[in-house]
C-alpha cells in the first residue's frame, strides 16, 4: 500500500511527464491496435483469394493475366511499399500471371488500386471506406471477381499539344485552394480542414472567379459497341461484293445540307467550377491559379474539354456496378 502511495505521490509532483508519457502510451496502444486490425484484414483478404488460386484450370485455358500500372509518386513516394504490402500477395495467392506491359486501355478492362490518399476514382468503383489497407483489398479481390464497367473519360486540351485524360473530372476554384493546402495545417488535427477554408477566405476576398465558357448542348449518348464483332464473311463473299460494286453504274450524289453546331456562350463568376463526365464539350477562358484534373494540380489555362463515352473499362466491385447500372436501366 504504502508503495502505491508513493506512486501517487510521483505522479503528482511529476504531472507534466505523467501527461506526456500517458499520452504516449495511449497512442502507442492506438496504433498497434491499428496495426493488429489491419493485419487481420490482409489474413481475410488473401484467405478469399487463396480460394480462387486453388481452382483447377483446364489444359485448354490459358493463365490469367494482371496488367499492374503503378504510380510511384502517389502518397509522398509510398505507393510502391503499399502495393507490395497490401495488394502483391493476394494477387500472387489468386495464381494471376503478373506483368508490366504497354497497350492500349481501351482494349482491356484496367484494374485500379487506390494507393494514394486523394483518390477520387476509388469512391465510384468500390464501396467507401476509411481504413486504407480495406480499400487496398477490395480493389484487388474486385479485380479477381471480375465485373467490369465502363466508364467516360475527358479528353483536356490546352495550349500544349499533349492532351490530359481525366476519369472523374476538372476542378477549378476556392475550395480546390483550400483542399490543396489542407496537409500544411496538420497539426490542428480534426480542425485542419476548417482552417485551411479560414485561411484561404483571409487571403482574398470575395472568392469569386470569372470564367468565359462555350458549349454544345447535351445530345443522345452513342450506342454500346457490341462485345462480340461479326465474323468476317467468306472469300467467295467478299470477291463478289468487290466485283459488283465495280461493274455497278456510279451513283450521282445528293448534296446535303451541313447543319451548324449550336454553341452556346455564357459568362460566370463563381466560386468553383467543376466539370466532371457529365458534360459532352465545354471550352474554358479566362483562368487564373490552378486547375484539379483527378486531384492532381496543372496550370490553368484556356482549355477544351471534350467527353469520351465508355473509354474505358474498369474492374469494380459487384455491388457498386448494379448501383451505377441502375439508372441506366430506369
């Protein structure tokens, strides 16, 4: 008993190190619990995909083949560790054939591990999550399960002669300001966003951008591409065909009237202007600061943007695919 005074004792005369080092020990048992939980969740992420590593296949079918892209520069040169930590062993367990190649996306569905902390993609492909090694899983587990969606893609035009491609969209405005310089206010923990707005009101006022904009109206979304292409006919066919439309007597042709695009101008003075693959073709003027394009920052510059439907296919979770199909079903 009297020892455990004496700890007291200690404590009350030596508050301040009390303080800091009961601080320590609570987020010390913080972040190895976080650790212990995530583990857990890479046990059952390459437990599940341990079951489709150990399917018999076929003499007659081919490996599997994953094509991984990745970006090294994402989350502060940390992806490469979070790849090879998170989403490596389960793709390597599902007995996919992994390699780095260059073709065309257009022409295979693409797999999108969400590796960085800005990742606006992943929302859309897989269901919202906080814990990043959750993320990481599920976006590797939806690659193996195999639904797939296409998505539209945005073909950006500036005075450069390369054009930037964006999934999700174009920002441009003061809450992307402010969003850029949440990171520098970390110290104020749960408050940083809110202080990052703060500040960014501060420094000028009001926050309106002014904005040139011409655009087309919405017009009717092109069919889908059927999956499978009609088989070519035969040699006799295609000899026949020839030869009829040369011996055929020439056919005078009928002009046409060529129709106008209908551009529409406006002007604007807003706070934030997004574009995001809703939009058909929009062309922008008058920019100052910096552009969004899928949460990476460009110049801003007068720019044409012009949308490209189903570019792409993506790998995605099953339940955000029935999610995402049913308006186009209604």
């Amino acid at each position: 008993m009297a020892r455990v005074v004496r700890m007291f004792k200690t404590f009350k005369t030596h508050w301040k190190k009390t303080t800091v080092g009961v601080c320590l020990l609570t987020w010390g048992g913080s972040w190895l619990y976080g650790k212990h939980c995530d583990n857990l969740l890479r046990r059952a992420a390459c437990q599940e995909a341990q079951v489709f590593g150990n399917q018999l296949i076929p003499s007659n079918m081919q490996v599997k083949k994953a094509t991984v892209f990745l970006n090294p520069a994402a989350c502060k040169g940390k992806a490469r560790n979070l790849f090879e930590k998170n989403a490596a062993p389960i793709l390597h367990l599902s007995g996919l054939d992994i390699t780095i190649v260059k073709a065309t996306f257009s022409k295979i569905p693409i797999g999108f591990i969400p590796l960085g902390k800005t990742s606006t993609l992943s929302q859309t492909l897989y269901p919202g999550s906080l814990n990043q090694v959750q993320r990481i899983a599920d976006a590797t587990l939806a690659i193996l399960k195999g639904e797939t969606i296409p998505l539209d893609v945005l073909q950006i035009k500036g005075e450069k002669e390369q054009p930037v491609f964006a999934v999700t969209g174009l920002r441009w405005g003061s809450y992307r300001d402010a969003g850029v310089k949440v990171s520098k206010y970390w110290y104020l923990g749960p408050l940083k966003t809110k202080a990052a707005h703060f500040f960014n009101t501060l420094k000028e006022w009001p926050q309106k951008h002014q904005a040139s904009l011409t655009y087309l109206g919405p017009t009717k979304r092109p069919p889908e591409e059927p999956e499978e292409k009609p088989s070519r006919p035969s040699l006799y066919v295609r000899i026949y065909r020839r030869l009829s439309l040369y011996w055929a007597s020439p056919q005078k042709e009928i002009p046409h009237e060529v129709t106008l695009e209908a551009w529409e101008e406006m002007q604007l003075s807003t706070i934030e202007l997004s574009i995001t693959t809703q939009n058909r073709q929009l062309d922008l003027t008058g920019t100052e600061g910096s552009f969004g394009i899928d949460s990476e920052e460009y110049e801003a510059m007068p720019v044409e943007v012009k949308l490209l439907p189903r570019k792409l296919e993506f790998f995605c979770d099953p339940r955000r695919r029935e999610q995402m199909l049913q308006p186009a079903v209604q």
